[in-house]
C-alpha cells in the first residue's frame, strides 16, 4: 500500500504501542506444558495427551479452544518438523476467534517472532521447520493443499465438534484422516455438550478408540470470575441448578431434557393472562407473517418501550387448508396497520430476498421486506435468551404459546449436524414471532453504546488513521473519539 510520511510515522507510534499493550516488550517465556496451563489441571492433562484419538467435550469457556491452541504449539515447538492443523467452522469466524484472540497472543508469550506469521493464511512456519495451519473446516479444500501424505508427528484438531456438519466430520475421520495418520499423529475433536444427545460428536465418545477428556467451566481457573458471573446469571433467570443446560453448559455434564424442547418459555415467567390486559408503555411496533395455504398462516405483532422487554400484542392465525391468499393477509395487515402503525414488516417470501409492496396504496402497509432467517438456530438462541431474563411477553392460551411449548429440535437433523424443526410440530406462529422479533433485537443493538474500554482491532485503527491523515496523532484521535 502507498502512504504518506506522516501515515508512516503515525503507523509505527500505533504498532510501538500495539506491542506495549500485547506486552511484547516483555520476556517472552519458554515452553512447557505447565507453564502454559498453570493450575488448569485437566486442561494440562490434555495438553499433554499423546494418544492418537482425543476426545474433549466440556463445558463453555472452559478453555478447550486455549488447550487445543497450546497443543499446537507445543507441539510444533517440540517436534521439529511437525505440520500442525486446528479447523474450526468457518475461516473468518477462526480469524476472529482463534487467532487473533488467543492464537497470536499465545505466539507472543512464548516467543515466536513476529515473522514466523503469515497473516493472510493464517499459518505459522517455526525455525525448527515446524507449521501451523488454522482455518475452517468450510474451507478445508485449502488447508489440504498444505499437507503431505502423512501427518507424522502431527496434531490435528477440529473444534466446534459439536456444530460441525456430519458431511464433514464424517469424511474427515472415516477416509481423508485414516491413511495419513502414523503412530505419531493425534487426532483431537474438542467440543461443548450438544444440546441433544445426537450428532456425530456425541455418539464419537462412546467408542474406544478415545482418550476422553471433559470438564467444567470453574475447572478453568483462568477465569476466577466465571463463579460470580453464574450466581448473576442463576439470580436473573431463576434457573434452577438441575436445569440441564446449566449442567451442560457450565458443568460440562451429560444432562439432557427428556424431550428437547427449542423454546424456553415458562408461563410462570413469560406467560400472561388474556382478557383486559394493560401493556405497559409500548412505543415501537414490529409485525412478522409466515404465510402458508395448507400450513397455518401466522402473523404476529410485537411492541416494546423504553424497558418494557418485548411484548407479543396481537396474533392472527388460520388453521390449516385454509386456502389463505395474500389478498386476505393484506387486509389483516391494513387493520394492524390502521391500529398499531408497526415501524416493520417481515414476511418469509420462500428463498426470496424481494420485497413486498403492493399493499400500500389499499391498505397503507409500507414495505414488507423479506424475513431475516438464515440462521435459525442463532435466532432461536437469542429468543431463548429474552425468555430466561424474563424480557418476553406471550398471551397464556395463544397458538404462539402452544409453539413455544411443542416444537422440538429434529434428532434425525442434529445427527447430521443441522437444526431443522421436528414432525411433532411446524411452529408457523413462533416462526412468524421470531421475524418480528428481529425488529426489536436490531434496534435494542442500535440503542446499546459502544463499550468505552473497547480497542479496536489494528485494521480499524489503521483505517481511522488513513481516513483522518491530517487529523493529528493516534492518540489525540481517540481522545476525541472515545472522550478518553
Ligand atoms: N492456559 C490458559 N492461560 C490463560 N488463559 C486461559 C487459559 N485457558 C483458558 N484461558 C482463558 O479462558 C477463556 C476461555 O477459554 P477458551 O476460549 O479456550 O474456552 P472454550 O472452552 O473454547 O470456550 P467456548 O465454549 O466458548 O468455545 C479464554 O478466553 C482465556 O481467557
Ligand atoms: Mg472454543
């Protein structure tokens, strides 16, 4: 890239005080297993596994991303020569993720220089000979084209086992892995407990052939205040102990719900009497439309004000067959239109990304734009979240509330690693709610201010730099910006 003096100069101050921050001008330490995981017992136990298949399946934020990443390094920086892989989902969520929160940083403290980092491939090359290769398993195409025929000496480690789809974990471990391991290889899958007992992750660990590892989120004793952050957690939600996702998720135990149900909804909680019901000062309007003509159509309008959580104020549903059309949707949209003037409209089109316009000059209905949807379970995990704060709001009795209490996770779909609806019910109402709810979700994350004592990745700086040339140094900048 050309730049400027001035830029260069004002780049070099950002990257002396880069290295300052990443306490690069310290010492950096020599490796050792226990110098690396300090009083994390069992994250050492595993770092220093040598078995060939290693099976980690803990809690969250336990530190089996860490562990993995120590692994690696360890391991390149022992064995001369090693070619060294971790894959994770997707390569931006691992370049986000593994190497730049954990990965360089780990680099850094046990005294890899700077130049052994390939940033745009995110490999490391070590002076013993030893690599380094991160990256997703979508893009596994390219870290293949990196390894020889043999992984001697290797570690090789997929993490996020538990969400990797099974038309690739499967071919991984039943025909690419198998005839380039030696008796040196190891082969690690670390993981969270699913959140049903499926999937090619899950049933691995019933086999042999593992070394298993599994622990606990207050094993990780790097994070002393994980321990406060749960009592918080267990105060607001009233979440009982025994709830199985708190044994899953902060134990790391294999504790399941009898039937998985996809929704958190607790009437005590969430539920509330129909009849004359008083909302509390609702500001903000949002409606979602799932149209079917032999499902059910569904539309669902929510509100909320200042504080208020998310309220669900009207449902409209057909049964099914009814043979609905869009002219008959376009009148009900009118008499919402007419009574809550709703800020948005989200309807899903089918595949289709178009918007809806047609009713406007009938009915008043702005635009109806095409239902945020892509990532199902992320939204199903965000409405499950408003539940347990108690933040959402549903008639007791509603067609909305029978979703929430009936819809499961499909097993059949989890063992292959995707999250599709059960048969024991299509939930078209909560599809319809959860469109809607993408409204308040985008605009509570408008109103949320930027964390004060965030700092923004290098690029971002130098971006700010570039934009702002002759807008004196770094420093004074982000004074101006964050007030600091
Ligand atoms: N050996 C270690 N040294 C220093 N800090 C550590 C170590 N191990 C874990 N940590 C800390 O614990 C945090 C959680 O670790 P990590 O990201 O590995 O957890 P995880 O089990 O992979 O979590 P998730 O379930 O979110 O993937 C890290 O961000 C880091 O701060
Ligand atoms: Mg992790």
């Amino acid at each position: 890239v050309k730049v400027s003096p001035a830029l260069k100069d004002l780049a070099l101050e950002l990257l002396t005080y880069e290295r300052e921050l990443a306490g690069l001008t310290a010492e950096p330490e020599s490796w050792s297993p226990d110098a690396f995981a300090g009083q994390h017992e069992r994250q050492r136990a595993f770092v220093v596994d040598t078995a060939q298949w290693q099976h980690v399946m803990c809690a969250r934020q336990a530190g089996k991303t860490y562990g993995a990443c120590g692994k690696l390094l360890g391991n390149a920086i022992t064995r001369r020569k090693s070619v060294n892989v971790f894959l994770g989902l997707t390569g931006a969520a691992v370049r986000e993720n593994v190497w730049e929160a954990i990965w360089k940083p780990l680099c850094a403290r046990f005294g890899v220089p700077d130049r052994a980092l390939n940033e745009s491939r995110m490999s490391t090359h070590l002076d013993n000979g030893s690599r380094v290769l991160l990256g997703g398993t979508a893009d596994y195409d390219h870290i293949k084209k990196q390894l020889g025929k043999r992984l001697d000496g290797s570690v090789f480690c997929i993490d996020e086992a538990q969400d990797q789809k099974q038309n690739v974990l499967g071919p991984l471990l039943d025909s690419t892995l198998p005839p380039m391991l030696t008796p040196t290889t190891q082969v690690v899958l670390t993981g969270v407990l699913p959140d049903v007992p499926a999937g090619r992750f899950w049933r691995e660990h019933d086999k042999p052939r593992w070394s298993k590892h599994g622990w606990g989120r207050f094993d990780n004793v790097h994070t002393p205040e994980a321990r406060g952050q749960f009592e918080e957690y267990l105060r607001v939600t009233g979440i009982s102990l025994e709830d199985p996702r708190i044994q899953r998720d902060w134990f790391g135990r294999a504790v399941f719900d009898s039937h998985a149900r996809a929704f958190r909804y607790d009437a005590a909680k969430n539920g509330f009497e129909t009849g004359p019901v008083i909302f509390p000062q609702l500001t903000s309007y949002a409606v979602g439309i799932d149209p079917g003509a032999r499902d059910r159509t569904a539309i669902v309008v929510v509100g909320w004000g200042e504080g208020t959580g998310l309220w669900v104020v009207e449902e409209v549903v057909t049964p099914l067959d009814s043979g609905t059309t869009w002219s008959w949707v376009g009148r009900e949209l009118g008499r919402i239109q007419k009574t809550y003037r709703p800020g948005w409209y989200y309807a899903d089109f089918g595949g289709s990304k178009m918007s809806l316009d047609v009713f406007g000059r009938d009915y008043g209905v702005p635009l109806i734009a095409a239902a945020k949807k892509a990532d199902r379970r992320a939204q199903v995990d965000r409405v499950n979240a408003l539940l347990s704060e108690g933040q959402c709001h549903i008639a007791i009795g509603s067609d909305l509330e029978g979703d929430m209490l009936k819809t499961q996770w499909d097993t059949a779909a989890r063992e292959r690693g995707e999250w599709e609806w059960s048969t024991h019910n299509h939930p078209d109402v909560a599809d319809a709610f959860r469109y809607a709810a993408h409204a308040y979700f985008e605009a509570r994350v408008l109103r949320e201010e930027p964390a004060r004592d965030t700092i923004p990745s290098v690029a971002a700086r130098l971006r700010l730099l570039k934009e702002r040339e002759d807008g004196g140094s770094y420093f004074e900048q982000r004074r101006r910006q964050f007030g600091t």
